[in-house]
C-alpha cells in the first residue's frame, strides 16, 4: 500500500455514547477535511449499520461554525449502534455491502470510534478488506465512559464522566449532610465490569465533600460486610454516602443486581442499573434510617455541560492522531493514550493493533482497593485525578447549551 | 418599636435545600455585617432546632472570602431541618427556649430562609414574641425548588433547578436518540404537589432537544392516555422523551408513585419518587419498547455548578432585602419577588404578610398546561425562561468545585 493513498473517508461512532465523544469526531473531520489525501469525508449514520446500508453525510457540506460545536455536544451526533458483525465466512452479507458503499464512494480510509466491541468490528473489517485486497486503511479510535479498554492509559469519555461523578458526589454529599436527623445515601454508577467510574467519586473528598464508603466490581461484594460497614459509619456521625457501581458481584461472581435485569443489547450485556435501589432497601430494613437511592444513569455520560477540559481536548487530539496515522500509512491500528513518564500530566499517542483491545476488559487493579474492599486507594486517585482537569467553555443560548446543528445531507 | 434598633441578628435555613440557598445566606450574613444596627451576626445550626438549643456560629469570626464563596456552595453550608414547631399555648417549651437564646444573646432580629412551612414557623415566633414583649424583628426569605410559594412571582432555588433539568433534560435527549433501535426515556422531577419542576423540562426545546410529553400534577394522570401517548410519538419517531412530576396525581387525587412510598418527613410529607421507574415497567409490559428511568433526586436541588447567574443574584439580593427591610423596621415579613411589568425581564423586591405564604400551595394554572394535560403552553416558557438565564462563575480547585469552608465557631 502507498505511503500516500487518495480517497474518501467514512467515520463512524458505535457504542454507548460519551460527554466527548464529538471531540473525537471534530477531530477526525476537522483533520480529515484539511487533509490532502482525503477527498471527502463522509459520516455514517448509526455507526457501522449506516455503511452498510450507505445512509453517509457529507460532511464538507456542514457549517464549519456548527461542526466547531460538535466537542460540546452531548451524545453520539451521526447517531450510535450496538451492532455486532458476524465473522467474515460465516455470514458475508454485511462485509459484502461495506466493501460496496466503500467501492461506490471510493473510500479508502475508514474511522471507527468506539469501545472494544467497535474495536473487533474494525479488525474483522480490516482483515476481510485486506483478504478481498480492497485498500483501505481502517484507524480504530478509543472512546468509554467505562475506562475498561486495554491497550491505552485511559479512554477519552472517562475523565469527563469522572469529573461528573466526583462533581455531583461532592454536591450529594453536602446535601445528604444538611438535617440533624442524619441520612444514608447511596450512588450508583455505570461500569459493568471495571470499577473505574465508582471509583471515580473518591475524587470528590478533595472538595471536601466525599464518600464514605466506595464498593467497585473487582472486589467480591458482601451484603453482610456492607450493612456493617454503613452501620459502623451511621455509628460515628450519623449519615453515610456511599458509592457503588452497578456492575458488583457476589463472591460467586453473579452480579447483585441481577435481580433486577430488564431488558438486553445487541452485544447480549445484561443492562444493569437498579443496585441503588436494592442496596437502599437492605439499608432501610437492616439499620431503620433513613436512606436515598441515586441512580446517576445517563446523565454521567452525556453531561457535556461538565466535562473535563482535559478530556475534551485528549478526545480531539485522539481523533485528529488517527487521521495524521493513516494518512501516514497506518492500517488495522488502535489509536492508544500513553501517560508520559514524569511527574507532570502529559498524554502522548500512539497507534497499536486493534487486537490489543478487541473483547478484553480492563479492570481496576486489586491493590488500588483497600483489603476491605470499601475504597479506593491514593494510586488510584493519582491515576485519576489529572483526567478530569480543566473546564471547557461552554456555549449557551438563552440560558441552555447550544448544541451543533448539522445540515446531515446526503453525498452530493 | 424604634426604627432604629440595635441588636443581634441570627441567621437560619430551614427544608430542603436549593443550589442556592447560601446566596441568600451570603446576602444575608454580608449585608448584616456591615450594618449599623445589627452588632453581631449569628448563624443558627439546623434552622430553628439550633435556636432552641443554643447552637449558634459566630459569623463574625469567619474568613470573608470563604463567605464568598457560600453562593457557590450547594446545601444549607448551616444545616437545616424540618422540624415543625407547635402552636403557642399547645406547648410551649419550644418558644421558651427561643426567647431565652434571643434574650442571652441580645437579638433583635431573625431571618429564616425557608419554604411554606418554614413562614408558618416565622409567623409563630413573631406571634410569640410580641405577646411576650420581647421585641425582635422577624424575617422570612423564601427559598424552594418547588417554586409553590404563594405570594412571591417565583423563588430563588426554582431558577437553578429549572436550569438544571432544562440542560439536564437537553442532553438526556440527545444520548436517548443516539440509536437507531429507538427507545423511551422518563425523567422525574420533584413537585410534590406543584409541577414548575416538571414544567421547566419543556425549556430544553430551545436547545434543540426537548421532552415530548410532560405531566404535571395539576392534571389529572391517566395509565391509558400515557401509554397511549409515548406509543404515538413511538410511532412517529421511534423514540420518546417523557418529563414528569413525582406528584402527578390519579383523577381521583390519589398519588401515582403512593405504592412507592418509603418514608415520611417530621412534616408528615410523604417522601415520594420512583414514579419513573413505576412509569417505565408499565411502557415496557404495554408496548415491549427499550425503556428507562431516570430520577433527578437530589441532584435537581444540589448542582451548585449548574445555577442559574439570575437565580443566584436575585437569592443574594432577597437575603440582603430582608436585612435592609428588618432594619428599616419591618417585622413579621416576608421577602417577595416580584416581576415588573414590561417586556424585559426585572425583578423588585417588597415585604409581604408572612402569612401570604405559610401553609399554602402556588400551583401551575391549569391553562398553562394543555388541553391533553401532556405538555405546557407558551405562557409557562415565558414565565420560566427568564429565571434560569445567566452562568454564574464557577470557583474550582484541582478540576473539583471549591466550596466555602466555614469554621462555625461558637459565639466567643
């Protein structure tokens, strides 16, 4: 393959949204609308589902004005899915329309922002474009609230939705202390697996207003040890605010919320949520005080009006890289975050193989748990804490966040 | 009594706290430092329970630039309570032992920030303590998210929450329609008997990104129409946005969420919420859709970092009124804010008859909500757009807000 290739692009975002995902986006387009390599730079609608079935916006027809709002808008702007590819060979249907919407709009680079499901997508495309000897650089570019991805230091959407959780844990905290009477609180957050979002509300302490009491999936959950634990603290200054991740488990390794599964995604992930509320109750009946359930739900990941500077502006450069990286030669690669060696902050990127964050999992190092499994420890708050530095401007009209209005029209 | 009277003041907040309630706090405790007339500024510890008991700050003694920084610190920073005094002659202990603290400390004048209840407990002590001679000028400064203060155009608090479910709602809507597989979100707000809260979600249609239905609870609820309702904008749009009040009400006056109740308050409210989730069991069992519920909880009274800038100036601006208006010999009054006429927004201030306020309920016309009681109307975007205008400064340290730190140190 030519170290210079010209063409089209087609980006694309997949999963779950974040606060910044739209970075990610602005970077790419941004970058690949001034790149001379790059013809057109195309969206697809809904991810991977919008290029198979070629439903593309041309994305040099938009205001750059509008598309300069994309990093401050919330949510997934070209549209998400959950939608698996089957392996190439067992059912080639949908790689076959890919390879034409990608033959018809003479697209050689393509741009996948997503988490590591959308990572194995992008290596499954990768490998049968290759095997039908199309030329086509495909760039994998990370985003998760969820921080679980392997292969980089950190994932662009977490420190945005770790400021959200710290931010908002600190204000409950101040609230959850206002009567005499005392009061329980419990916060719930997202991460199914890895315990990097509870985890992230240690952080509120240093506005002085943190949790007491911090449970995360990677440390069996004991109903038992937890009604003590709340006890023990209600015992000492009567009220208690804990945080929980959805995604703990019993020492069997069933999550605890499991009772309360509702529906499923197209990956076959249970959605979770509810533990708040479960854990409420235990509370209530156990020790008779007064207890509030709070499911943070969508709200930690589509808060652009709190996200981190720093985060916002590693998720453009994240995108931005990955453009640089395949116009450069670059195939079948991961855009990955590296934290510099030093004592100061500074995140340096890379491109690794997709397959180092393809279906893998990312958890919460035991020894950043204490022994009790009830807290983070000082490594993880040194991990976290510069991720959600700086504040971002924030564009408003009338009082309310103003949002990039794309015109969303179809190649020309 | 004199116009000019010299004494001690105490300060103190009562009910459920706003995000800005400690402007009033600030107006208060800044305005009254400097006046002539008032010789020491207390605060009272968890409203009026402190007063009874003596536990009092000496506000005197603080930092004043941790004092600035109370506008921007959620909570009551003095701790609140809602303890509901008993009328004078049915027991008396209670107004007893206020009068000796006023007495031992030489006050003349007391504000209390608080809601319905809280005036009703002002308009008790002002009773009390002219039958008893003792002269001392009462206070009422209105705070509520709830915003069904009567005898008041609004109340600071209401601005602030309405900002943050307006943005809040905004950005939820942008994550709810990020996949083409569609799906239901319903947002509960507070409003126990009064839907403002609930209201102030259709504000988020300015940013491009609004509720499709809203319910309030001054319009009777009914199971059919709603699902019939989100099965049409289903139908239309695969996706729904729903905004509704935790005290949305059955034609026959019965609370909806009343089989999710969990708690009273020493008020004999009934604590409700979990009227989302209620709603969302019933979207999924009819119409077998993706579903979610999401409740605001506290974070509708707490987001500091989300206040309305109008919101805050005008909480400051009552606390200052009612100092200005005690010392220039007002008693048994509370603070009003009132809209001038005229086509740009201005808020006045005056002193009203506590009783205006204390024990009723400002409910939503009924001819701002529509015919099919499933949205507001323009009259209710005109009222509320103007109250969550402005974005305050937002004091941070280390990527966390900086609250006040107080040292609440007794009277020396």
């Amino acid at each position: 393959m030519p170290d210079s290739m010209k063409g089209a692009c087609i980006f694309a975002q997949s999963g779950g949204p974040t606060a910044v995902i739209n970075a990610s986006a602005y970077g790419v387009i941004k970058t690949a609308l001034r790149s001379p390599e790059i013809t057109r730079v195309y969206g697809a609608a809904n991810g991977i589902v919008g290029v198979i079935n070629d439903r593309l916006y041309d994305m040099g027809l938009e205001d750059p004005r509008e598309l300069a709002l994309l990093p401050h808008t919330p949510s997934s702007e070209l549209g998400s899915c959950r939608y698996k590819l089957k392996d190439a060979g067992e059912a080639d249907a949908d790689y076959v329309k890919i390879l034409e919407t990608f033959r018809r709009r003479g697209v050689r680079y393509f741009f996948y922002n997503g988490g590591n499901d959308s990572m194995d997508t992008c290596a499954k495309i990768s490998r049968y474009l290759a095997a039908a000897g199309y030329e086509c650089r495909v760039l994998g570019i990370p985003k998760t609230i969820d921080n679980d991805l392997c292969g980089t230091d950190h994932s662009p959407g977490y420190g945005s939705a770790a400021k959200y959780i710290a931010t908002s844990v600190a204000e409950i905290c101040k609230d959850n202390g206002v009567y005499d009477t005392g009061g329980v609180a419990i916060v719930e957050t997202m991460g199914r697996h890895a315990g990097w979002l509870a985890g992230s509300a240690a952080l509120a302490r240093l506005a002085g207003a943190g949790p007491d009491l911090i449970y995360l999936p990677e440390a069996a959950f004991d109903m038992e040890s937890f009604i003590g634990d709340v006890k023990a603290v209600c015992g000492e200054k009567k009220k208690c605010l804990v945080a929980v991740s959805e995604g703990i488990r019993c020492a069997g390794g069933g999550f605890v919320s499991e009772s309360g599964v509702s529906s499923s995604d197209g990956f076959m992930h249970v959605q979770l949520g509810g533990i708040a509320g479960t854990l409420a109750d235990a509370v209530r009946q156990r020790l008779g005080v007064k207890v509030r359930g709070i499911e943070l739900s969508l709200l930690q990941r589509c808060a652009a009006h709190l996200a981190s500077k720093r985060d916002m502006d590693e998720a453009f450069a994240a995108g931005e890289y990955a453009v640089r990286a395949a116009t450069a030669g670059e195939n079948g690669k991961m855009v990955a975050l590296r934290r510099a060696p030093g004592e100061h902050y500074r995140c340096e990127y890379a491109a690794e193989p997709l397959g180092i964050a393809a279906n893998n999992e990312k958890s919460v190092p035991r020894e950043w748990i204490n022994a009790a499994g009830n807290d983070v420890t000082r490594e993880f708050i040194d991990y976290a804490l510069p991720l959600i530095q700086g504040e971002p401007e924030r564009p408003t009209e009338s009082g309310l966040p103003r949002f990039a209005r794309l015109k969303k029209l179809p190649p020309g």
